[in-house]
C-alpha cells in the first residue's frame, strides 16, 4: 500500500524522532560499555572473546526475532522487542547498582559490553525495519536521507557533550541512564506511531508476513548477485572488526585513566560521526549521483590501504611499542585516522550506497534479503571475525604490526568485491527490469518517422485476403515496399481532373522502363508535396537512383519550399541507401529547421546499417531542445490541472510530453545499447512506482556525466517544481498564471508546438471567455495552417464579433470566404471535427499530430432535408460533437461511400468527408490505422443504402 509522503504526514515527524533518541541512546550504550570494558579488563586478552560472543548473541536474537514474524506482525513484533530492550537497559543499569565484589563487577562490566552492542543492533534494525516497512521505495528514497541526518545530528549532539557535563556522571556506568532514559522515549513515540497508522499497519503488515516466509539463507547463497553481496559484507565486517581491535588496543594503551578514556572514546566517536554527518550531508548523494554505487564503495577500502600503508612505512616495519614513544604515537595516529575514517565511510557512503545494492533484488524478495544480510550476514562477518581474532590470541600472532599486515591485505581482498559487485549490480538491474518487460507487447510510436513497416508480402497478402482493389491501396505499397513493379497494380481509367491527370503521368513513368529526364523528375519532385502521390512520387525518385539527387537538393535551396515536402526528399535519401544520399542526408543533421533535422535524425536511427558517424554533439543538442520542450509542456499542465474547459488542452500537452520521451529515447539509443534503453523506457512508463525507481537507477548508471546530470531529474518521478529546481541550471523555466501560460503556447516557435495543441489552447481562451489579451488571436487568424486559422478566427468572433469582422475584412478572398461559410453555416471547425474523427472505429489511438494533418483535408457538409446525396466518392462520416450531444444519432459512424448512394438522417445534422488517398497516405505509417482502413474499405465495397 502507498501513503503520501508530506511534512504534514506524522508517521514521518515520529521517525524522525525516533531517529533522534536512537541516536542519543547509541551515544550512551557505547562510551559507557566500551570504556568500562577497556578500562577494567585486559582488552588484548578478552576482547576478542567480546567480539565472537556478541556476534554469536546478534544472530541468535535476529533468528529468533525472525522466526517470530511468522506469526506476529512485525510492528507489534517490533514493539515486544522494544519494551524488552527498555527493560534489559534498565536491568543492567540497576545491576551496576547492586553488584558489589570485583567479580561479579567484572563479569558485569564484560557482559554489558556484548549484551549493550546486541541491544545496540536491535534499536537500528527496528527503526530501519519499520521504515522498510511503512515507505514503498521511492519514498524511501527520499525521506531516508533527512530521517539519517537527524539520528546522526543527535548522535554528534551526544558524544561530544558527555566530555562537557562529565561531571554530571561521576561513574562511567552513569552514562547508562542516558540509554535508558532514550529506550523510554524510543517505545513511546513507537508506540504514538502504531496507534496513529493502526489502519495501514494492518493491510501492509499482512502482506509482509507472507512475502517474508518463502525467503531465507538459501535463496541468498543460489544467486550470484546476492554471493558477490554476502563476500562484500563479509570483507567489510571483518576488516572493521579487526582494524577496531587493533585501534582499541592501542587506545587502551595511551589512556590508562578512565576519565581520559571515556573523554577519548566520546571525542572520537563524535568526531567520527561528525564526519560520517558531514560527508552524508555534502558528498555522498553527489557521489553516489554522478560515479554510481561502486566508485563510492571502492573508497573505503582505498583509503584503508593508503593509510595503513603510510602507518607501516611510518614504523619501517621495526616499531617501538613503548607507551608514548614517537613512533607507537606516529603509528597511533595513522591507524586513528584509518578508524575514524573507515567508520565514518561506513556509516556514510558505505551503508547509504549499499541499500542501493537491494534495487535489483525481486520486490518479493528484497526485505528479507535485507533483514538477512543486515541480520544473519553481518553477524556471521562478526563470528568469522571473533574466530580469527581467537585464532591470533592462541597462535600468538595478535601483535598490532601483523595484525595492521593481515588487514592491509584483507583491504585488497575487499577493493576486489567492490569491482565484482559493481558489475554485478548493473547485470542484475538490467535482468530485473528485462524481466519485467519481455513479454510486453512492443510500443508504437506516434510519429511516422519511427514506425517500421512491415513486409511488402504481408501486406500484398491482407490486400488479397480482404479483396480490396489494389489500385486503392497502392500509395500504401510504394510506402511499404520500394521494389514493388508496376506488374502488380493495374493502371488507373483515364480521367480528366487536375490531380487524376497528375496521378495517370506518375503511373505513366511508373509502368515504363525509360530513364527520367530532368523535367520530368521536376514534375515527380514537385509531385510529393500531396499526399495523394507522394508514395508513388518517391518510388519513382527511389528507381531514379543517384541521378535525382541534384534535382532533390536543388529543392532545399527554393524558398518557399514547406516541410512536408522537404521530410519526403529525405526520406527517398534514405530509401535510396546508397552513400551519396546518406551523406546528403547526414548533412541535414546539421539543418536549423527543427522538422528537418528531426527527420533525417529518425530516419538515419531507422536504418539497418547507417554509415558510422559520431552522433553525440547532434544527440545533445536534440535531448536539450526536447527536455526544455516537455517541461514547458509539465509547467503548463501544472497550471492548468483541475480546469475542466482545459481537458482537451491537457490531452495534448500530455502528447507531446509523450512525444519528447519517445524522441529522448530513440536519441540514447544512437549513443548507447538499444536493448538497455528499451527496458529503461518500458519500467519508466510503467504506473509502478518500484519499476520506475529501478529503472531511474538503471539509467544513472547508464548515461554519462553530461546526460545524468539532466536525464536523471527528468524522468525522476518528482513534482514540477522539483523537477525545475533541479535542472534549472540547464533549462530556467520560470512559472506563469494561466492565462500567460496559454498566450504563450499559442504565440510560441511552430517547431515546438503542434498545430493540434495550438488549436487547443486558442479553444480554451473562447471557452474561458477571457477578452484580456485578443492580439494572439487576431495574429493567427492570418495563419497560413487551415486548422490554426478556423479556430482563432472562431474563438475571436466568440469573444469580439466586431473586432472578427474588422480582420475578416483583412484576409485574402479565399480564407475571407471560407471563414464567412463557416459562421454563416455554423460549421463545426477543423478541431471540432478531429474530435469527431478521433471517435471514430477508423481512427481510433490515431495521434492527434497526425490528426492535425489529416482534417486540413476535411470537407464539411450540412444535410438540408433527412436525404442527402454523397456528391463524391470517399470516407464519409457523421459529425458528432465532442460534447455528445449528437453521438446517441451518429455514434461517430464512418463508412465508405460510392458517389450518388444516399444516407438518412437528422435534418440540419453535418457530413465530413476525406479524400480516400489522404487516408491511405498515413495508413502506410500506422498499421493500427491501416488495419481499420482495410476493414473499412471491406466493409463497403457494394453499393448499400445507409440509414443513421
């Protein structure tokens, strides 16, 4: 179950609390336990045996604490736990009161230092657990760093204030009250915790105690990922252990008086946890963000090797061991700084980039991976290490030279289980997410520039199967397959209209052998700015070969030339393939027209085997320009959420947001493994929230330091304005009030903003009937996009009809008259009628960029009586209004129509019809829109009557 993570969530104000006294409470226990173990028995002697019993207690409670979650759940678990960790604090504490003879005091003193560290690890595991628990991941990503700075405050806090107020404790078994007076207010704020989340402790907690049930030590050992995990723990927890002991010993050398030694022991572990405080604060986030998990594990260990190393060059290897000599001193100090360093890495990177090592574990999996590793792994590191430390005592090797020797090479041993573990982690991120997607069906872009189509015999056969005459879908076959012949269409009749005469010299050439002369590859030059003979237009170029290259770049340097012919030159280069053309169209990488680039930048990423050149510095600048555009797009859907007039301005938005996504995507695969980033994408768009995180973290390990530091925030499931806060640096976006916000999008560069979503924008300040600002309006009234003019002209005579009429007057004859039919006629607009369309069987998951293109085609009539006679053959289809209001009539109904065939229906309803060609022209790119298409024209190939 998620919850939402706010400063007004309590659960987290009690965490941070907790954190707060465990922090205080670990203060206590240890310079209390420690000093008095130190100071009152022979360390060399006993604190080894220290070391295996405590390891030995650890796993012993951790097990049974464990098996007990079978059944009880784990936050009542929990609280046993903690009401008997309470009492056993208060227990030793009044021990110390009552035992009278060395002895016994002895024994004490030897049993509170195993008992005070096992206590030490249930109040970390308990207050991690919990959180594991409450938080799903991604929350966890977030809160665990403020709720550990908290702890770490208190614990600074603690230490060094038991050197000030020393003579508060007059006894170091004084500094014992500190831990029971914090285990008092640990249980009761653990306690104010499950009172307050009863409800959600309930549903989550049952479905953890099954989870847990399936996984043990067994699973850990089967897997290689988790082994290079158990090796790295080991390594770790056994170089800590003996590098403690060795720093232990000497301390109780240098400070026989215990009043020096508790002083000591509390100013150096605040100190160390200063440090641990200060490189979590400052460094490790930044770390772990810019060089990944393993360059902030491998520290730890480099660092040990370094400073031991100076400490055994220091001695020469011939040490003198007195007590305040030089060189024991000098050695002293670097194996202090190797301790106070390594704790404080440990406490810092190492634990905080570990827990990224838990992602790619499988969810059901994970927690108890973690309580296993945290549990049984590290206190089994802890016996291995007790055993050793006994093993040194009995063979008399325990001297501090060998002992910082052993470690020294234990170091490289661990450096190595970095590397591995490094790679490892990567490997198994990888496989989780593959995992997860593998069966996925394949994603289908909504650009045409991205779809591969398939087989010219799959669709040479669906046309056979569905028995539509070939001539009908032929532009689809040129699309699909440039080696088609002429031999497998028939020529069309002969016909007289300006287009058909167009269409009957293109097959004219097609169906002949003789080269094309200059003129004529003009003429089919010239051709491909319809869609109605762009295909075939192209497959001639394609037959032409080299020969029409000049003719093709001539057209580049013609002013007045419109993208849509342009985007097809360079798609005849690259179905061409041969160098020359790829070069020319690797040239317009380079072009300053966005479509232009972008064409020739998804065409070259279609290609089987492109020509190697460096993609990078074009690749950069593509994923900038589509990062600054899609959190334009996030700004303006955040200012616009919770309007119902700008719903349909959302919808769009959220296209083009989908379209930058996709287009970032298809750009890292120019750079990196195409099967990585397709996982990436896959769990990114999932609605998981442990997915998406995964596969975030997948991603930073991916991409280079130039592309984390802006991918990274950008796909990261933050807020807006988090999400601006982070790359403010690279893209400032500065927030707007609505009404700018609009304004903007629809004054804003063409390039980086759809036609669709333009039309939408001015569709929403007619409906909000905002009359502040009409200058947008009355500026792309004279718009040379049919879709953006209809509907500025209308939203302005919605708003000001005298100020419409005044720029009416303005325009050129033909847009003057075809605006004039429209308010006369009370004609749906071109928007209106892509709304129509869209809910239509035949366009149905129809991009609203493609949309956009296709109703500039669109012809509107109005029905005079409840007969009406198709003037033309085509696709027809009933208006229906986006609002409903006529769907119980229509239902979107869309058929193909032969010319004088009648329909019924309503008197006053409106027709739309669309030249078949336009349609087949973008069914070649869209196999969900051909498939309708075919169905369609199956469905009406005889001559019927419809009634509506």
């Amino acid at each position: 179950m998620r919850f939402q993570l706010a400063v007004r969530d309590p659960a987290l104000w009690l965490f941070i609390g907790m954190g707060f006294l465990a922090g205080i409470y670990i203060a206590g226990m240890e310079v209390g336990t420690l000093t008095l173990f130190l100071n009152e028995l022979d360390e060399s002697r006993y604190l080894a045996l220290a070391f295996l019993l405590t390891a030995i207690l650890s796993i012993t409670t951790i097990n049974l604490f464990n098996q007990m979650q079978r059944g009880m759940s784990y936050y009542r678990l929990s609280w046993v736990v903690l009401l008997l960790l309470t009492i056993s604090t208060l227990s030793l504490r009044l021990l110390f009161a009552w035992v009278d003879t060395p002895t016994q005091r002895t024994r004490l003193v030897f049993g509170s230092f195993v008992v005070g560290a096992v206590l030490v690890v249930f109040v970390n595991l308990i207050f991690w657990g919990t959180i594991y628990h409450y938080y799903n991941l991604k929350q966890q990503k977030r809160i665990i760093g403020n709720i550990d700075v908290g702890k770490s405050i208190a614990g600074v806090a603690a230490f060094f204030a038991i050197p000030l107020f020393s003579h508060y404790f007059p006894q170091t078994e004084d500094l014992i009250d500190i831990g029971v007076l914090m285990s008092f207010g640990i249980l009761i704020l653990y306690t104010v915790f499950l009172w307050l989340k009863r409800e959600q402790i309930i549903s989550t907690s049952s479905i953890s105690q099954t989870s847990q049930e399936h996984w043990g030590i067994g699973f850990i050992f089967r897997h290689r990922y988790t082994r290079y995990m158990v090796g790295f723990i080991f390594l770790s927890v056994i170089s800590y252990q003996l590098l403690d002991y060795t720093f232990l010993n000497s301390a109780g050398v240098l400070y026989p008086r215990e009043k020096d030694l508790q002083n000591f022991i509390a100013l150096f572990e605040g100190s160390t946890l200063l440090l641990a405080f200060l490189l979590q604060s400052f460094i490790t986030d930044r770390l772990i963000e810019q060089y990944g998990i393993g360059i902030t594990l491998m520290i730890a260990p480099a660092l040990l090797l370094l400073f031991l190393t100076t400490g055994l060059i220091i001695e020469g290897f011939a040490p003198d061991w007195q007590q305040y000599s030089n060189t024991f001193l000098l050695f002293f100090m670097m194996l202090a700084l190797s301790r106070m360093t390594l704790a404080a890495l440990k406490e810092s990177n190492e634990d905080t980039a570990f827990k990224f090592c838990y992602f790619p574990i499988p969810r059901e999996a994970r927690l108890s991976v973690l309580h296993q590793i945290d549990g049984n792994i590290r206190t089994g590191a802890g016996i291995v290490a007790g055993l050793l430390l006994l093993a040194f005592q009995y063979w008399q090797l325990s001297n501090l030279l060998l002992l910082t020797t052993g470690i020294l090479l234990l170091s490289l041993l661990w450096l190595g289980s970095v590397f591995q573990l490094s790679k490892a982690y990567h490997l198994q991120l990888h496989r989780l997410l593959h995992k997860d997607t593998q069966e996925a069906a394949p994603i289908e872009s909504t650009s045409n520039q991205y779809y591969q189509p398939p087989s010219y015999k799959f669709i040479e056969a669906l046309c056979l199967h569905e028995a539509v005459y070939a001539r009908q879908v032929a532009p689809v076959l040129f699309r699909m397959a440039p080696e088609i012949s002429a031999a497998h269409l028939p020529l069309p009749p002969v016909v007289e209209t300006t287009q058909e005469i167009r269409e009957q010299r293109l097959w004219q050439l097609f169906s002949g052998n003789d080269s094309l002369t200059h003129n004529q590859l003009l003429m089919v030059v010239e051709a491909m700015d319809s869609p109605r003979h762009a295909h075939l237009a192209a497959a001639l170029l394609c037959r032409a070969g080299e020969r029409a290259l000049p003719v093709l770049e001539s057209f580049f340097v013609k002013a007045g030339q419109n993208d849509f012919l342009l985007c097809h030159i360079l798609e005849v280069y690259a179905r061409m393939g041969t160098p020359a053309s790829l070069q020319l169209l690797y040239k317009y990488l380079h072009s300053t027209n966005p479509a232009i680039h972008r064409q020739a930048f998804h065409l070259i990423m279609a290609m089987d085997n492109p020509l190697h050149h460096d993609l990078q510095e074009y690749v950069y600048r593509l994923i900038d320009e589509e990062i600054t555009d899609a959190l334009w797009d996030l700004v303006a859907l955040e200012v616009l959420a919770g309007s119902p007039v700008a719903r349909p301005l959302r919808h769009a938005l959220q296209a083009e947001i989908k379209e930058n996504y996709e287009t970032i995507f298809k750009a890292l695969t120019a750079l990196y493994d195409k099967e990585a980033v397709h996982t990436i994408r896959q769990n990114i768009e999932e609605e998981d929230i442990e997915s998406q995180v995964l596969a975030i973290e997948l991603l930073g390990t991916l991409l280079n330091e130039h592309l984390k530091k802006r991918l990274v925030p950008f796909f990261d499931t933050l807020p807006v304005n988090k999400k601006l806060e982070h790359l403010g640096e690279y893209y400032p976006i500065e927030p707007m009030p609505a009404q700018k916000v609009v304004e903007t999008l629809i004054i804003r560069d063409y390039a980086y903003t759809t036609a669709w979503t333009r039309a939408c924008a001015i569709r929403y300040i007619a409906q909000a009937g905002s009359t502040q600002n009409l200058a947008p309006l009355i500026a792309n009234v004279f718009h040379t996009n049919r879709l953006i003019r209809e509907s500025s002209f209308h939203a302005l005579h919605a708003l000001s009809a005298e100020q419409a009429a005044g720029v009416l007057q303005r325009l050129p004859a033909i847009h003057r008259q075809e605006l004039q039919l429209l308010i006369r006629q009370n004609l749906p607009t071109l928007l209106d009628c892509g709304f129509s369309l869209q809910q239509s069987a035949l366009f149905k998951d129809t991009a609203e960029e493609v949309i956009q293109e296709i109703v500039l085609y669109c012809e509107r009539y109005r029905a005079e009586d409840s007969t009406f006679s198709f003037p033309k053959t085509g696709i027809w289809a009933v208006y229906s209004s986006q609002d409903g209001s006529n769907r119980a009539a229509a239902n979107g109904h869309i058929f193909f129509a032969l010319q004088e065939e009648n329909i019924r229906l309503a008197p006053g309803s409106v027709l739309l019809y669309l030249p078949p060609a336009v349609v087949e022209y973008y069914a070649a790119y869209f196999p969900s829109l051909l498939t309708n298409y075919l169905r369609l024209r199956t469905q009406n190939k005889a001559a019927v009557s419809y009634n509506v």
